[in-house]
C-alpha cells in the first residue's frame, strides 16, 4: 500500500474533516471513497468515449428519439 502526502487549504481540510466525522469515518477511509469515485467516473468516461468512437452518431441520436417517444407516451 502506498502513502500520499498532499496539501489542502486549511478551510478545505477542515471541511473534509466535517464530512468524515459526519460520515463516521476516519479522514484515510474518506479520500479513499472519494478516489475511488473519481476513478469510476474517469473510467466510465472512457469506456464511453471509446464506444462512442466505435460508434454512428446517426445511431446514437435515433436511439435517443426512440427514447424521448418513449417517455413522452
């Protein structure tokens, strides 16, 4: 396991400290949430992109109009 060093604005660190207390756990367990989000999201912003390249945007835009239909009605 690695260990990170980063600096924070005083008011920043206390508000993470906030949030942790708030969820009651340690301020170690919080960033490491918190980066496993951002990594899901970055990851699913790649898969997307990559899809998304691979695909039709003639496609994609009547899916989405078969989807707006849908919901419409």
């Amino acid at each position: 396991m690695a260990t990170l060093t980063i600096r924070l604005p005083d008011d920043k660190h206390a508000r993470l400290k906030q949030l942790a207390e708030h969820r009651q756990v340690s301020m170690n367990k919080l960033i490491e949430e918190l980066s496993t989000v951002a990594l899901a999201q970055f990851d699913a912003e790649l898969r997307f992109r990559a899809r998304a390249a691979r695909g039709s945007s003639e496609e994609g835009l009547r899916l989405l109009d078969k989807l707006d239909a849908e919901s419409d009605g």
